[in-house]
C-alpha cells in the first residue's frame, strides 16, 4: 500500500481513480501543493465487505493505477462521519478540478475512471458513493503523454488558482471566461471530433470578445496574436480561417469538411483532424495560461477589460500573451494506429523519449496494456 495515503485517523475521504493510464511517478506517491494525494495503486485495502459493495466493478478499482485521494478531518464530530453532507462532495470537487486542468497539459489516456467517497471510522474504511466518472475523449492522430509528477504540481496550483478566481465572481455563469471555460470541458468529452473542434473554436472565441459581425475576421487575427510567432502568422491564419469555417459548418449542421474543398477528397478528413487538433491544443494551453497567470487574468475577466486589451496596439498584445501554442509545429497526420493516435512514425523528434519513465523502481507502467508497443 501507498506510504503517502494514511487512512488511520478517522475522516471523510474522495478518490478519482483511472486504470490503464500512463504515468510516471513514485511509486510511494506525491503530495500536490493543494494537499491532494496522488497514488499509483488503489490506497484501502478491499475486503470482502468493499468487494460485496461494489460488486463486478471491485476489479476496475483494485486496478487502478493512478489514484487522486483527499481527505477531510477536521470540522465535524467523529459522530457525524457517516451523515452524508457536504465535505465528501466538495472533496469530490477539489479532485475533479485538478484532474480537468491536468486534462489542459496533454492527452490523457485511460480505460475506466470511476469516483468514491466515504469515510473512515475505528480503523474501518466506509464507501459510501460509487459511480463512473466523466470521460475525456481523444482527436485522432494525437500523440501519447506521459503523466509526471510536475504535470500534477501544475494542475494543483492551475486549479487552486481557478477557484479563487470563480470565487471571486457572485454569478460566473454570466463570466465569459467561465463559459468558454465550461464550452472546453465539454469538448473535451465529445467522442466525435466534429463536435470537438465546434466546442474548441467557441471557448476560444469566449477569449477575443468578436464584435458582431466580424467575428470570423477578428477570431482569426486575435487568435494568430497567440497562436504562433510572428514569423508563422500566414501558417497559422490559413489553420484558423479553416477551423473557424469548419466550425460554422458544424453548427449549421452540413459535413464538417465542405469548406475544405481545396484540398484532394483523399486529404481531407485528415486536414480536419490536424485542424481540431491545432484548436484543441491552442484552446487547452490558452486557458491553461489564464489561471496561470494573476496579471493576465485581468484582462479576461469582465466585458469591459476585453474589450480594452484587443484594442491595444498588436505588439503590446503579443508581448502580454506570448505564444500560448505555436500550431505550426503541430504536423498533419496521415497514418494511425489502432487506438487512433499518430503511428510512431508521424510522432515529432524527441517525443518517443519524452515517453521513457525516468525511474525504473516507479510503478505505473502500462504502456504495453494501452497499446504503447513503440
């Protein structure tokens, strides 16, 4: 069992749970700077009770292979452990902010993700809810990542800083930022890749404030600022122009490839994967670097700070945002593997050992269970 993860006081606790998902980190486990634990294998023991609890899904939990864990032990009575409240969900919901804004830093892979929460009194461990969990789904001809224990740090700190800054608002439903944060998580978890790039294109229009009636205009001038240097700005213009009439034709519901009819028919459900990709990696780092950010957050958060920071000067722009993603970079994909991602030879130089766990005595090695046979 885990040397991180002590369940003998008495608490109330969550865990996210992912089988089959790459990682590489300590097989002790780490401690994230917000307190969530992280842990390579499952960190109560399931005894028959659990496994009479959970029933045919007891395997999917005893398999897991990377565990978000966080534990409450203060503010109610030892008594009032097993009175279902509040402090399980908000755990629930520490846990789930953190492993959506790991969702922002690459492509995580997995086989099953399921949520428990229960409590631990007199040395026993109480489930109390059991249910699968949200999945995040996959563009095609994306490239395998590695979980590191400096991905986890950052997506701790990316979600504490978040919360604060919702926090901070009476009502973020009406917070632009907030709805193209939330049009982003969606995407996410659509299986269909023309419905991810719609979801994509939006969360990043939530960013550039369009003027009505220029939005496609505006949407690919104001993302080109952040989207590639200077010097590849005509590359990447090309790419938003694409995306965003990829985008009009979805919602409008035609095929999601008629505006790309410059292209060979052979090429073109290709061209439109490498043109969602491009959009989900610009969107996913783009708000990474928001709730990064104190200084930058403030030019998101209202109507009236949008709509003065697109009207500043483009070098005063560019200089504020940097280069959130050089798409350039990101190649088109003409060859896939059976799980849908770009076959070894499609990957990028150095990425094959951007994949090689750095500690052979870490646990969490299953690249040959999800397909990594490179």
């Amino acid at each position: 069992m885990s040397s991180v993860v002590d369940f003998r006081n008495e608490c109330k606790f969550a865990f996210l749970g992912l089988t089959n998902v790459r990682v590489d980190i300590p097989s002790a486990g780490v401690t994230l700077p917000d307190g969530t634990d992280v842990v390579t294998e499952f960190p109560i023991k399931l005894d028959s009770q659990w496994q009479s609890w959970l029933g045919i899904q007891a395997s999917q939990v005893s398999g897991a292979n990377l565990v978000l864990a966080r534990r409450a032990t203060d503010g109610f009575p030892p008594e009032n452990l097993p009175i279902s409240d509040d402090v399980n969900w908000d755990l629930a919901k520490q846990i789930e902010n953190v492993f959506s804004m790991l969702r922002l830093l690459g492509t995580i892979e997995y086989e099953n993700a399921f949520l428990i929460m229960g409590y631990m009194q007199n040395g026993k461990a109480i489930c109390q809810h059991f249910s699968k969990f949200g999945r995040y789904e996959i563009t095609r001809g994306c490239l395998p990542w590695l979980i590191r224990e400096e991905h986890l740090a950052t997506a701790a700190s990316l979600a504490q800083t978040k919360a604060s800054l919702l926090a901070s608002f009476p009502d973020a439903r009406n917070v632009r930022l907030f709805r193209g944060w939330w049009a982003l998580t969606t995407a996410l978890q659509q299986f269909y890749a023309s419905d991810r790039i719609h979801g994509f294109v939006r969360a990043l229009e939530a960013l550039i404030y369009p003027a009505i009636g220029k939005t496609e205009k505006q949407f690919i001038h104001r993302c080109s600022l952040f989207a590639a240097p200077s010097a590849g700005k005509d590359a990447a213009r090309q790419a938003l122009e694409e995306a965003y009439k990829m985008r009009c034709d979805v919602e409008h519901v035609h095929p999601w490839d008629r505006s790309l009819t410059q292209y060979a028919v052979s090429e073109r459900e290709d061209i439109a994967y490498w043109r969602t990709r491009q959009m989900e990696s610009l969107a996913c780092l783009a708000y990474a670097k928001i709730f990064a950010d104190n200084a930058l957050q403030w030019h998101f958060q209202t109507d009236t700070a949008l709509d003065q920071f697109w009207r500043k000067p483009e070098h005063e722009i560019r200089n504020t945002v940097g280069c959130v993603c050089d798409i350039t970079k990101l190649k088109l994909v003409t060859t896939y593997d059976g799980w849908g991602r770009a076959v070894f030879s499609q990957w990028p130089t150095g990425w094959r050992e951007s994949l090689q766990r750095r500690n052979e005595g870490h646990a969490g090695d299953t690249f040959h269970a999800i397909g990594f046979t490179a």
